[in-house]
C-alpha cells in the first residue's frame, strides 16, 4: 500500500510512519521544510517539500497512493496566542486541508481514503456532559477552528474519497506532546491536581493514536468522525493520583487555575476546559485499545 502522510514530521507522524514502513507500507511524508525532511527521514521515505497554506501540494505528493493521512497543523501548545499565531493555527489546517482535498477531488487516479485528524476542542468545555461523536460542536475559538477543518476534509467524500476524521484528545507519549510536561512537576516532587480536580480529561497513548490511524486507513468500512480517546476518560484527580503513583512520587500542591492562565496564555483554555469524551463510533468500528485504561498508558510510558 502506498500512503501519503502530510504533516508527517511531527510528535504523532514520525511514529506513524515508523508503523507504516513496519509493516512494508510505500511512504510519502511532505513537509514544508526539505532540510527537515531529509534530517528526519532516510532514503526509504519519499520526501515532497510542501506548505499546505499556499496552495495545492505538487503532483508528487500524491501520485499513485491509496491512502492520505493529513496531520499538519501549527501547534497549539506552547508560545502566546497572538493575533497572528491564531491565524497560523486556522490556516494551516482550514485553508491547509482546503488545498489538500482540492488535489484530491481533481487527481486522475485518486486515492481511496483521506484519514484527517481532529482534536475533541470541537466540543469545547462541557462540564461533566458525556461527549459523543454526534455531540454539537462548541463556539470557542479552537472548536469552530476544528468545526471548519472537519468541514474541508468532508469535502472528499464528495469526490469520492472515503473519509475518516479522528478527533484526538490529550496524546500521551514520552517524546512530546502533553505528558512530559505534565508529569515534571511530579518529578520535581511539586505535582498536584488543577484547583478541585473536577475537571475531566479524555487522554489516548500515543500508540493507540498511531493504532486507531491505521486502523481508519484499512477499514473500508470507516467514514465520518471518530473520537480518539481511550474508553476511559478520568477526572483530574484521578489524573494525578495514578501519575503520582506511576512516577512514585506524592500530589501535594493543587495548582490554582488562575496561575495556568498567567503561564499558558491561549492553551490555558484547553488545559482548564473538562471534556468527558467517549469513543462510541471507533469502538463500534471494531478498534481495540492497546491502552484502554490509564494506569496501563502510564506504565507504558515510564
Ligand atoms: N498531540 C496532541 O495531543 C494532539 C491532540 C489532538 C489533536 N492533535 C492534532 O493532530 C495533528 C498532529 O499532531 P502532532 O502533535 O503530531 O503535531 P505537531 O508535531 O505539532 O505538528 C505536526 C506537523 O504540522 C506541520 N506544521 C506545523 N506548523 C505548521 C504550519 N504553520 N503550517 C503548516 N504545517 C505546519 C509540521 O510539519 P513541517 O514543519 O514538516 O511542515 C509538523 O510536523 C495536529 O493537527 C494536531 O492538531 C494533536
């Protein structure tokens, strides 16, 4: 099978793409950096040079393969959300994902599925609601962003592509995203809970991420939205207390939320935002959970 993995260079897609050449799968990744591609990927890895906000990718990017996995999207993460940074995380999905399915739609030997990622930031914060896939979307910014870059991906099933959108929750791995920060508190013995701890978090090990894209791409029977997060989500407290008790170490300190909004600016609103999200359509779809609870994700990652 010969895959296409756009925004392939990042914490999710350098994985994804170990997994793929795994199992004997023709990999493209394209990236808009050449030098980047090149320092992250040998010779077995076809490399395409490509911002997806300017405008269509090169024919190369998409010649002859069966499957495209989009990733790409300025992080969220870390640095102010400043004016333009806000733009720079709407297009680099919305318009980005617009050019992507633009080639699709017109190439003459189209793929057979678009696996798009999303983040359960569609929902926004919804207390202690329980979130399904056919829950409405939030006003927020990072929902209506989510809302928009779901609505280019679903444009290919028009063009006859299938399409499958994973909405993500917080990706727990040792090499980045949520939980190396998350757990050095702990390590430096200041670890604690946000305010009361009420707050739910809806968390996937990054194994399961790259599992559940896979298994979106086999499985032709997979289309429309996908929640990805592991079966259990787990209120904050219980966050810490099985972190604490992963790492050794005690959850002392209760960090008040007020101190997360001075330190993280724009991203405070995800980490304070309580999302109790089930994934009721990827488990029907016959996925299973590598890590279905959370101290197996946490020992996984120690
Ligand atoms: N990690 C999580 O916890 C999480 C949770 C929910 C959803 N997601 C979503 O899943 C996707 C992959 O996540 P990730 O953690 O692997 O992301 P990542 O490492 O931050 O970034 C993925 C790729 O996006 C490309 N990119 C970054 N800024 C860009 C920009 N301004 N314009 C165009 N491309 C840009 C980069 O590729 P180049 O530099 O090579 O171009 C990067 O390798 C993201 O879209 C993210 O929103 C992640």
């Amino acid at each position: 099978v010969r895959v296409t993995v756009v925004g392939g260079s990042g914490f999710i897609g350098s994985k994804l793409v170990a997994a793929l050449r795994q199992r004997g799968d023709e990999v493209t990744v394209t990236g808009r950096s050449a030098v980047t591609l090149a320092k992250r990927f040998g010779e077995g890895v076809g490399r395409v040079e490509w911002d997806p906000v300017q405008g269509p990718p090169p024919a190369e990017a998409l010649e002859g393969c069966d499957g495209v996995i989009n990733l790409a999207g300025e992080s969220v993460a870390s640095g102010r959300w400043t004016k333009a940074r806000r733009e720079r995380i709407r297009a680099s999905r919305v318009e980005g994902t617009r050019h992507l399915v633009a080639a699709l739609a017109a190439a003459s030997d189209k793929p057979k599925v678009l696996v798009n990622a999303s983040a359960i930031g569609y929902y926004g914060d919804a207390a202690h609601r329980a979130l399904h896939e056919t829950s409405a979307n939030a006003s927020d910014f990072l929902a209506e962003v989510c809302a928009a870059w779901e609505g280019e991906a679903s444009k290919a099933r028009a063009a006859g592509v299938r399409t499958a959108i994973a909405r993500f929750g917080v990706v727990l791995g040792r090499e980045g995203g949520a939980y190396p920060l998350m757990s050095r508190p702990f390590r430096l013995f200041v670890g604690g809970p946000i305010g009361l701890g009420r707050r739910w978090i809806s968390w996937i090990h990054l194994d399961d991420v790259v599992g559940l894209l896979l298994h979106l791409l086999d499985t032709p029977t997979a289309d429309g939205v996908f929640n990805g997060t592991a079966p259990q989500p787990v209120s904050n407290a219980e966050f810490t207390k099985e972190l604490a008790a992963a790492l050794k170490r005690p959850a002392l300190f209760p960090v008040p939320p007020l101190a997360l909004k001075l330190l993280l600016g724009g991203f405070a609103a995800v980490v304070l935002s309580s999302q109790r999200v089930l994934p009721m359509r990827t488990l029907a779809s016959g996925y299973a959970f590598r890590y279905p609870t959370l101290r197996g994700a946490l020992e996984g990652l120690r």
